[in-house]
C-alpha cells in the first residue's frame, strides 16, 4: 500500500493488528516500518516533491503530534479502539464515495491538515489522510502529489517514533525483534507497490483500500462495543 499510494499501510494494518496486540505496540511497529518504507520511497520521488508545502505543514505537525501522543497514554483501550474504528470506517466512506478531482485550497489548511495529520498519527498511526485531502487540493500533477504526500508522511513518522521513544514505547525486546523480522518484508511490499503503481488504476486501488477499511474499521468497533 506504500508503494502504490505513499502515504502507508498503517490504516490497514493497525486496525488489523489491533485485535490481538497491544494498541501502543502495533503503533510503534507500524511507525517503525513506515519510516523505513518511507526512506526507500523518498530515494526515488524525492526530486518530484514541493518542498514549500513540507514547509508549511511541518510546524503544525510537530503540535499534533505532541497532543496525539499525550492522549494515546492516557486514554483507555477501549474508547481508543472505537474511536480508531470510527475514524476509520468514516475516512473508508470518504474516499469511496468521492468523485471527480479534488477542491483547490488554499495555503491556510495547511494548519487544521497538520494538526490533523500530527494528531491521527500518533493516536491511531494513520496520519496519512488529512496530508492527502489537502497536498491533492494543492497540487494538481498525481506524480508530484505521491512525492509530496509520501516525503510529508515520512516526517510525521519520523517525529512519532521519536515522540513514542520519548515516552517511552520503544523499550521492548519483542518490539524490536517484531522490527527487524518485517522491515525487510515492509521494503519488498514497497518495491512491488512503487511498481505497481504505474499499471493500475488510482481509482480501482481507492476502492479496494476503501472495502478493506470499512471492514477493519467495523471489526473494531464491534470489538470495542
């Protein structure tokens, strides 16, 4: 999913991961394998991202991101589970229900998106969304909108994992173990993704990324209930 869209695979495989493993764990695995497919990524659509927009987002992001993190140690399991579900089942609604190409916007949501994107990440690793709505209301070349969303989705990991090891979610054996078993796995996704992505269509992918969370996000909620 990195590959063909460059903002991640966290929203499929967190809420996946989240019904048999510890929501701060899948968090921080899946932040982990983000960046290293994010730095994969980047080395090839670094030269046709625009840096002013990564410029602009980032402050907001860094907010976020303190804000996403400090609720996700303080929020019970359960009400963190469902809200993750509902988030989740409503961005499936969005993307698939969506149609024709996206509303030009100005610089001035590049703070509610960052914010956004800084929050979402850190409490549900699914910081991807609001770059996308906003980076594709920005810039109107596809290519140059992935290289944007995929260079402005490895800062947002980048800054989580160091806010997790800040508070301390990095500290685990098995973790790190977890890690080093599937980041090789995460980059061969993301080599089979980088070339798929020239052979299928955008709006064929968002339809089976949108039916696979609309499922996982319902399964979530059902568990949190």
């Amino acid at each position: 999913m990195f590959g063909v869209t460059g903002f991640g695979a966290s929203p499929i495989t967190v809420p996946v991961l989240a019904h048999v493993l510890p929501l701060p764990f899948v968090l921080s695995l899946a932040a982990a394998l983000d960046l290293g497919s994010a730095a994969v990524l980047g080395v090839h659509t670094r030269k046709q991202a625009d840096g002013r927009e990564l410029l602009v987002l980032a402050p907001f992001t860094i907010i976020g991101l303190a804000l996403g993190v400090t609720l996700l140690v303080r929020l019970p399991r359960n009400a963190t589970l469902l809200a993750l579900g509902v988030f989740v089942c409503g961005y499936a609604l969005y993307i698939m229900l969506h149609r024709g190409p996206w509303r030009p916007l100005g610089r001035a949501w590049a703070a509610p998106a960052g914010l956004a994107s800084g929050v979402l990440g850190a409490l549900f690793g699914v910081g991807g969304p609001a770059y996308v709505v906003y980076i594709a209301g920005r810039i109107p070349d596809t290519t140059a909108q992935r290289a944007t969303i995929s260079l402005m989705v490895a800062l947002n990991v980048g800054l989580r994992v160091a806010a997790f090891a800040i508070a301390g979610l990095f500290t685990g054996r098995d973790l790190w173990l977890a890690i080093g078993v599937l980041l090789p796995v995460a980059w061969a996704g993301v080599w089979t993704g980088n070339r798929v992505h020239t052979h299928v269509a955008p709006a064929k992918v968002v339809r089976i990324v949108g039916a696979v969370l609309l499922f996982s996000g319902a399964s979530l909620i059902a568990r949190a209930l």
